[in-house]
C-alpha cells in the first residue's frame, strides 16, 4: 500500500517539474535556452526570481499572483500547470507505481502538457519536442509492457500517415492548408509510445473535444467569426486519456458487441 507521505513527496516533486514546464512553455517558442539563464526572472521588469518566490504553487498564493518587485499580475497559467503535473504524478504512480514504465508515461504526458500550452498560446507545436520524441518513443517501446517494437513503429506510420492524408485530401479539394505539419509530427510522436490502437482512439477523443469545444466557441463568438482552434491539445488530451483509460474503454466497447 503506497503510505501517504510517499504520495505526499511525488505530488510535490510533480510540481517542481510543472515549474520546470513552464519554464519550457515560456522560452522554447522564442528559441531561448530552457537552461541559461537558470533563474526564472519576470517577463516585465527582468528581475530575477529568488528561490523562496518560486515555490510551485504556494509562492504564487503568498505573492497573491504578482511579482514581488513590479507587482505585474502573473499568469494563472503558472501554479495551473504546476498543479497539473503533480496530480498526474499522482496518477502515474497510482497506475504503474514507482517503475520505469510510470517514469516513461510521465516524461510522454509531461511533453504532452507542453506541447499544449505553447499551441494554445502560439499555435505552433514546436520540431524540438516531437522530432525527438519520435525515435524516443521508439525506444521506449523496448521497456513498456503493453508495447514491442512492432505496434511502436505501426503506431508512428497510422498516426503521422493519417493526419497527413487527411491534410492532403483537405488541400487537395479545398486548396487551403487545413492540417498543420506540426499536428502530423505529434500524432506520429504519439503513436511510438502507445501504437496504433492508442492512436485511433487519441483521434476519436481529440475530434468529439474538438467538436464539443467548436460549437462552444462558435456560441459565444458567433457563427460567422473565424477563429483557429489549435487541434494539438485535443491531441494531447486524446493521448492522456488512453493512457490512463484506453485499454479499459476498448475492452469494454469490445465486450459489449
């Protein structure tokens, strides 16, 4: 039985990473080192932050969400993300306790939430996390149980393969880019760590969210308003989901034909 304090200590140190996320949200669009400089600094007024500032979450509600020198309002983004990691470090452990496939799941999700927010804030989805995350994850598929080399590899071809034939059907007839190739390298990075399965699935949640979001937005800012939804976190919240419930629902849709 895995003791609170444990629980207590991974939920923390799940937050020191979400401060470690933020940092890459923040700087890897600007194509600014996530390593130098090492001390986190205000957007506004460039001061450095002390460590006793930049304790995840709680310095946030003792600053009461400004900076201690400019008092410019920080981002809710900020202890959001934070608490984000540490809960799903939570998860992790809870689904694959303290082994190294939890360690790898949490390294893909970890990704997954940065690849998130920065297309969210920038719609882009940065080369420098799924191009690498592509052979990784084709590596990782040697220590996760549920994969072999095989699904990996089937994995990165039906989901890279499929968005970009529906990008190219898209153009095709429409002559417009409707299918970024940001997308098309996630869905492939996605595929190597859960395979094709999980890749159809990833699709199948990511397009009802979508969908749900859209006719939200679509409300709220009127049918005939334009407005770009970045379809990489819907992506990244499909890929999330199978790896805490996917193998549980496509049993159960199986089983219940």
């Amino acid at each position: 039985m895995i003791n609170v304090l444990f629980v207590s200590l991974v939920f923390m140190f799940g937050m020191c990473i979400g401060s470690f996320l933020n940092v890459c949200i923040y700087r890897l669009p600007s194509s600014t080192s996530i390593i130098n400089p090492s001390r986190s600094f205000c957007s506004q007024c460039n001061s450095a932050i002390q460590f006793y500032d930049n304790i995840p979450v709680f310095s946030y509600l003792w600053l009461k969400g400004r900076c201690r020198n400019c008092k410019t309002p920080i981002s809710l983004r900020y202890p959001l993300v934070e608490l984000m990691t540490g809960i799903l470090a939570i998860a992790i452990l809870f689904m694959f306790g303290l082994t190294l496939e939890g360690v790898v799941y949490f390294v893909f999700i970890s990704s997954l939430l940065v690849i998130t927010f920065i297309d969210i804030d920038h719609k882009i989805i940065p080369d420098i996390i799924t191009l690498p995350g592509i052979p990784i994850g084709l590596a990782a598929s040697f220590v996760l149980p549920a994969m072999t080399f095989k699904s990996s590899l089937l994995g990165l071809l039906v989901g890279g393969g499929s968005l970009l034939l529906v990008a190219w059907t898209y153009s095709l007839i429409t002559r417009k880019e409707g299918m970024g190739g940001g997308d098309i390298k996630l869905l492939g990075m996605i595929g190597t760590f859960i395979g094709w399965k999980g890749v159809i699935f990833t699709i199948f949640v990511a397009s009802l969210a979508g969908t749900f979001v859209g006719i939200i937005v679509m409300l709220l800012k009127g049918k005939n308003l334009k407005f770009a939804i970045p379809f990489g976190p819907f992506l990244s919240i499909g890929a999330m989901s199978y790896v805490f419930f996917g193998e549980k629902v496509l049993l159960w849709y199986l089983h219940s034909f």
